[in-house]
C-alpha cells in the first residue's frame, strides 16, 4: 500500500471505533505523540489533527511502525468485510432482519461522553457486540453535546461538577447527509412548536450508531439546548428529549430509507417511539387497535430499574401540553391517550409511566437479570392481573463486550493461546476455548494467578498515578494540565 493510501485508511480507521477494542489500533495512534495521546482522551481522530501530515508520512517510512500500521489495517479489512461470520452460519435468516435498537445513552469510550451509567454502558457493548456477530443492526440516542459531567474534587475537598463542550469535527463521528451532501433535517412536534433536528453517525465496527442534534439556527434556544446534557434539565426537559429519542429517531429512520424488522426499546426512555409507528400505520388506513396490534409485532422492550420510583412519569396536563399536537393525528382524546401509560385508565389524577407505554406496545419484555426478571414480575403484576409467575416479563443476565473490556495484559496472555488468529474476537467468546481453560495442562493455577496479580498492580499504579497527577480536564476540544500548574492543587 502507498503511502498516500495508508493515510487516507488511518483516517477512515480513526472514525470507526472499532479501534476501542483492540490495542494494536490505539498503540498505532497513540506512540504518534504519547502526551496528546493521553491529553485528547485518546481520540484518533485528534491526534491525527494534531500530527501533521508531514510528520505522519515520515513516521510511515519507518520499517516497523509502518509493517504495525498494515497489520492492524489489515485486520481492520478482514472485520469489515468478512467472508462469514456468526449470523451467516449460525442464523442466516437475520442478515435481512434489521434491529434499531433505541437508548437515551451509549457508554461507548470516553472519548465520547454520552452516558451516565450502566445503562448506556449495556448499550455500547450490546452494538459492539451486535457488530461482532454481524447483526443488521443499528443503534438510536442523543448528541449530548455536552455529554455528561465530569467530577473533580475541589479546594475544600468538596466533589464539584463540570461539563466539556464537544465538537463533532474531532470527534469519530461523521453528519449524516443526503446524496447531495447536506445535512438531513427531520422534524418533531413538541408542545405548540415544531422542532427541527440533524444526525450524526458514529461507526461502531460493521454497526451505525445515530445520534440525534436539536442545536440548529433555526429553532428557538430552548429547543437547542434540548440535547444539551444527558438527562439534564426539568421533566419538561426529559419529556422532550423522549419525544425526540422515539418519534424523532423513527421519522430519522424513514429519511434513511430504513425499514427496521425489530425496534428495541432500551428501557421506557424510547417508548414514544411505539405512538410513531402506531401513527404510520393510521395514516394508510387502519383503525387505532390494529395500528396498536401491528406495532406490538414489531416492538420489544428491556427494563432496567427494580425500584417504582426510576421509572419515568409525567403528569397529565404536562402529556397533553407536550402531546397535543401530536395525539390529534393518532385520532385520541387526552384520556385515552393517558390510558397508554396508565394502569387504571380511569384513573385520571394517575400520571403517565413510560414502562407502561412500553409494555403495552411490545410483543416481549425482559429484565436484565434473573433476579431483575422476577422483580419486575412482582412491580407490575397489577397491569396484567395475573398470577405474578404469569406477569409476561421474561429476563436476559447481562453480559459485557469482553474484548471492550480486555486490558492490554490480559489479552496479551490469552491470545498466544488462541493462535493468534485473525478472529480472535469471536474465538475468545468460544465456549470450546473456555472448556480448555479448565485443563491445567492447558493453563495452569500459577499462570492465572500471575495474571491476576499483575492486574491488580496495575490497577493500583493506575489509581496512585491519578492521585498525584490529577485527572485531566477538557478545555475546548482537548484537554489541558494547566490546573496543574497550581502549587496549591
């Protein structure tokens, strides 16, 4: 590969985070200037901004960075247009199936700070694990263009908060345009407004990940700021930002073309995504209980919180001033609306829960866990007025995306073992492989104990290093160790 190629692949590589979860694709970057590395968050993205192509073409010649540059493209290839993968062999008839799975957060690396928690961390490893197994899917949430605040402890030992402004330009992320290269606008009802918004795309692997922008000239400041923080501002705030995740992120998927076989809601947050495609489906012809009906065949639905008190409810007169608009074209008075979200519909002082919505509109739910499963059977019994092992609400445990996960000495011990082929991430997830861990002639006690305590050190290196250093603070679009420089820090 020329050299004039081999960059233009870096840049495309830097904007597909695949690089999250493999560490010969960050090293690549990262031995480019090792202090911006660790200043910009470990962004590609920024560090090829901030090395100059010059600098970039010089490192290329030499012979052992440059022989690392190609394998890890190489390997970046062979996942991006693999000859087969576990969909094609194990369950050909999704390849046609596409998922739109929905959630007001995705953990995904901290370069991109759109989550508060471990709900968008599920979400990040669920598209990086869909992308792994090469799932039609896609992935649907809010540009928090300030993210979600960072922590810091202050002068009187005091925990203070701050918020970083982020810039799409040095971000991995791309807008999402027409043929014609302008930004696709959509828009939403909310309240007596009409809002417009944008999209940008961030690849994840072989999976898209859209994430939805109010900030544009042309709608009121208010409205701009809607997709300021995660989970930021009042109810009326969260009432929006949920309007726009599940209405928005639908209409979103019709300007692209998109004709998703599943819409997953990831926790109650995307339920009004279910009055979208029951709204559709009115506007060619079907009456309301056979929108509602086709729309449940479509739908399923994950719960998260085991407590009342986290699921998401909205009072009446803030449903119908936020609504009002948008019930009109299902056809609805405010009080069957209300009946959507309520578990005694003639209940008129109850607010509206989105986890009922969400309920009503799904084919299938799940906990999280076991545990969860059961948990939630016996908080929402009363909807289904069954005994509480009937209640339909199923459970899936949790995993993780172990190669996201994975530091660089752990997966330096298991991939020797594994051959060091060209697919280990999907040999590692193998359960043939797992079955020979149990073999000490295979792995001994002693290697994995070694292991074991040459993470926790690092661990504890990792911990001390930042109590002396300090964390770093954006300021911008990079981070600066300015604050530092203060003898009383």
């Amino acid at each position: 590969m020329e050299i004039s190629e081999t960059v233009i692949a870096l840049n495309k590589l830097a904007r597909n985070i695949w690089w999250t979860w493999n560490q010969d694709a960050r090293g690549i970057f990262g031995e480019l200037s090792p202090r911006t590395w660790q200043n910009v968050y470990h962004n590609p993205v920024a560090i090829l901004k901030e090395v100059s192509d010059t600098e970039l073409r010089m490192r290329l010649l030499e012979p052992d960075y440059a022989k690392r540059v190609a394998d890890v493209l190489e390997e970046f290839d062979a996942y991006m247009n693999p000859k087969d993968t576990w969909v094609t062999r194990e369950a050909p008839g999704l390849s046609n199936r596409r998922v739109t799975y929905f959630s007001a957060e995705f953990g995904l690396h901290e370069t991109l700070p759109i989550a508060a928690g471990g709900l968008g961390v599920l979400a990040g490893d669920h598209i990086k694990s869909a992308s792994d197994l090469g799932l039609n899917f896609c992935g649907i949430t809010l540009f928090y263009r300030e993210g979600y605040f960072q922590q810091t402890i202050n002068h009187d030992n005091w925990q203070a908060e701050y918020y970083n402004q982020l810039n799409p330009r040095n971000l991995p992320m791309d807008a999402v345009t027409d043929a014609g290269g302008e930004p696709i606008i959509c828009s939403v009802d909310i309240a007596t407004d009409t809002i417009c918004f944008r999209a940008w795309r961030i690849n994840v692997g072989r999976c898209p990940l859209y994430l939805l922008d109010t900030n544009l000239p042309g709608n009121p400041a208010h409205y701009r700021d809607l997709t300021l923080r995660v989970y930021g501002g009042d109810t009326t705030t969260r009432i929006q930002q949920e309007i726009l995740l599940g209405i928005g992120g639908v209409k979103l998927m019709r300007a692209l073309g998109e004709t998703p076989s599943v819409f997953h809601m990831n926790e109650g947050h995307a339920a009004f995504l279910a009055l979208e495609l029951i709204r559709e489906k009115m506007a060619v012809g079907d009456n309301f209980n056979e929108a509602l009906a086709a729309t449940r065949d479509q739908c399923v639905f994950t719960t998260h919180t085991p407590v009342p008190a986290g699921h998401d409810r909205f009072s009446p007169e803030l449903m119908n001033y936020s609504l009002s608009r948008f019930a009109k074209q299902l056809d609805l008075t405010h009080k069957e609306m209300m009946a959507m979200g309520r578990l005694d519909a003639d209940d008129e002082t109850e607010q509206f829960c989105m986890t009922v919505l969400a309920l009503n509109a799904a084919r299938a739910a799940n906990g999280v866990s076991e545990l969860h499963g059961a948990v939630s059977r016996e908080m929402w019994q009363e909807k289904f007025n069954v005994p509480v092992n009937d209640v339909p609400i199923g459970h899936i445990t949790n995993g993780i995306h172990t190669l996201g996960w994975m530091s660089r000495s752990a997966r330096d011990f298991w991939q020797p073992r594994l051959g060091n082929g060209p697919k280990f991430y999907e040999q590692i997830n193998d359960p043939e492989f797992w079955e020979k861990v149990e073999n000490k002639d295979f792995i001994s006690d002693e290697e994995l104990w070694a292991l074991r305590y040459r993470l926790r050190r690092e661990l504890i290196d990792f911990t001390r290093g930042r109590l002396i250093d300090g964390p770093p603070s954006r300021e911008g679009d990079f981070i600066s160790y300015d604050h530092l420089l203060d003898a009383d820090t």
